[in-house]
C-alpha cells in the first residue's frame, strides 16, 4: 500500500493496517531469523528498566532465541543498559550507545529537573558533572547512592536521590554493567562510565544545523515503528519532535494520513502488509516498546487498556492488539483475558503460554492456566 505521491498525503491508513505495519516492523507477524544483536539493532533498543524482561520480548519476536545469546552480548560489552530514550533504562547496542548519547543529553538534564527541580535549585549542573566525573574517573564501579554521597558534602541542601538520579541518568553517560540484566541473575545497579565500560568515547555534539543524529533516529524509528506522527516520534525518544531533522528528510519520505487526520511519516520501502494479513498470538513483556513506541497506542491498545502499558503489566497480543495479560504465578504462566476468547483464540493464547512456559523453565514447566472471560 503506497500513497500517491510523497508529498500529498491523501492516502488514509486505518487503525489495521497500522497495527500490522507495527506487526511487521517488530517483528511480531513472524519470528525472524536474526542474529540477537542485529535484532537489538533493528529495534532501536529495548525498553529494560525491568532487567529480565527483554528475554521475554525477544523470544516473542526471534526464531530459536536462547537466553545465553543476550546475556553473553551484555558481559562482552556488545549492548549495554543505559538511561536513554525518555530517560528510561534501554537495552542497546554499544554502537547506538555510543552514537545517540549526546544527543539526548538535555533531555535527560531536563526530565530529572522536572522531577527534582525545586531540590536541585542553586545547583550548577556543569560543576556536579565535573565532580561525579572525577569521583567516576577512576572506573570503580559504584551504585547511585554511593556516588551521590561521594558529592553530597559539595550539595547538602539537594539531597542525595536527586544528585545521583542528576549524575547517573544525565550529566554523566553510564552502563548498568552485568550481572545487572543477565538471564536469571539477580543483582544490583553499578554504574560505569560508558566511555570507559567501551573503550571508546562517545560521539561529541553536532553543530550541523539539519541534525544528522536526529536524522538517524528518525530513519531507525520510521524503520521500526512507522507509519507514525512526529508525536509519536517523540513518544518514544523524549526529543522535541526533531524538527529539523524531519525537516532535512521530508523529501526522501512518504506520507499518509490516518483516521483522524494526523500526518503520518513513512520511509518509502517499509513493509505494510495487508490489513487482513493474519497475526499470530504474542506474549509482550513489561513496558515493551511495540505500545510504548507511540504517543497514539490505539493501533495496538484500545484505550480503556492504556493504563496497562505505563503499569507494567505483561501483555497478550490476539489477532495484533492487548486482549489479555499474563504473568508467572508458582511456576504457572497465568492468562487473563480483557474480552471474551472464541474457542480458536483460547486455543491459540493456551499454545503459545505453553511455550512460553517451557522457555522461561528451560523445558522443565507445562503449566498454563488461561482465565475466563471478564464478568
């Protein structure tokens, strides 16, 4: 499905169609036969605030996934977790990391002064990176708290949680290094330097008026989540809508319109099946970025749901959109439905639970228990 020209949006894409463009893009419609990192890539990071819960996402969206594929990833230094897209933990790879670091750095300054503006007031903001970054310097791993108290005499008035929440999640570009995010490791947050964890430093800010970064993010998001609004952009980075940088790309893009009318942006080439096109049952994660990716989520998620995208519950997805959530429950993987299930959907929702079951229990569980239909 095309629109007529690039730069006259008359075609109107309806909420199917958008869900399975969606569909297709992470990798949902199908399994895909991609090497781990490359589908770290592809996704533009994974949401992974939640340290086990990118397991869960990649084995929905990749055939023959194993754990021990992105666990090693993580020691070997191939991805890293790291505050980044809406100052939330991402899973990247060190090359994204390393590129789109700077670019989002007054956002993150700006995100945690929305939340501790009033104890960080009289703070120079220059003057605590450069005390975090001499206390880091020495690449001894350290927890927020331990870091904060290394500054706090400088700041007593702001408080420990803001002035490390300030350094670890914006003025100073750090990793959660492993175990932190391993399969089944339990273990908490230390903080390294992203440059030293690397062995390299990250890419410095661009003076290119047009955002050759951003021009970047918007090719990689289109990729992934398009057909999109610049709102939804947005929604997914935290950057202010990258104007300039979908400026610069306008030409090279094509544009629909959808059922409300906003402006959608595509990339030319990417897939956009068929509105009928079948869709497998999907087990999503916590916080998985398919729903989170948008500021408009009714392709995937009706409204009287969306609060379960920002609650962190795990998701079913029947026939491509939230119509169920699911949980582990003593080694059960527990299934309640949002609506009523024909018997094939039922069917199909208990198929893929057993599967899951066996993934997240190494073959060793087959219980599933799927509810009934709400009162």
């Amino acid at each position: 499905m095309t629109p007529t020209s690039r730069t006259t949006p008359r075609t109107v894409l309806g909420t199917r169609a958008l869900n399975r463009a969606t569909l297709a893009r992470q990798l949902l419609l199908d399994r895909a036969r991609l090497p781990v990192l490359d589908a770290v890539a592809h996704l533009g990071g994974i949401q992974a605030q939640e340290p086990q819960e990118p397991f869960a996402g990649l084995w929905s969206r990749l055939d023959a996934f194993t754990p021990a594929a992105l666990s090693d990833l993580l020691t070997e230094r191939h991805v890293v977790r790291t505050h980044l897209m809406r100052r939330t933990v991402h899973l990247v790879t060190a090359d994204d990391a390393v590129a789109w670091r700077s670019r989002h750095t007054a956002m993150l300054r700006q995100r945690v002064l929305g939340t501790y503006r009033r104890e960080l007031d009289g703070v120079d903001l220059n003057e605590l990176a450069a005390a975090g970054l001499a206390v880091m310097s020495d690449d001894e791993p350290r927890s927020m708290s331990e870091l904060a108290r290394a500054v706090a005499a400088r700041w007593p008035a702001a408080g420990a949680r803001p002035l490390g929440e300030m350094l670890v999640a914006a003025l100073l570009p750090t990793v959660q290094m492993p175990p932190r995010g391993v399969w089944r490791t339990r273990a908490g947050v230390r903080n390294v330097l992203l440059s030293s964890w690397l062995g390299r430093e990250i890419d410095p800010p661009s003076d290119d008026p047009s955002d050759p970064v951003g021009q970047a993010l918007v090719r990689r998001y289109l990729a992934t989540f398009g057909p999109a609004a610049s709102a939804d952009l947005r929604a997914w980075c935290g950057l202010a809508g990258l104007p300039a940088a979908v400026a610069a790309l306008r030409d090279e893009l094509v544009v629909f319109r959808d059922e409300r009318g906003r402006e959608l942006l595509d990339l030319p080439d990417a897939p956009r099946p068929d509105p009928g096109t079948p869709a497998p049952v999907r087990f999503l994660p916590a916080f998985d970025n398919a729903i989170l990716g948008y500021h408009d989520r009714g392709r995937i998620i009706d409204d009287a749901h969306r609060g379960l995208s920002v609650a962190g519950a795990r998701v079913v997805l029947v026939d491509g959109r939230v119509a169920a959530t699911w949980d582990v429950e003593d080694g059960t993987v527990a299934v309640t439905p949002l609506r009523a299930f024909s018997r094939g959907e039922r069917d199909d929702v208990g198929e893929e639970a057993l599967a899951l079951a066996a993934f997240l229990s190494d073959g060793e569980s087959q219980r599933v228990r799927v509810a009934g239909a709400p009162g």
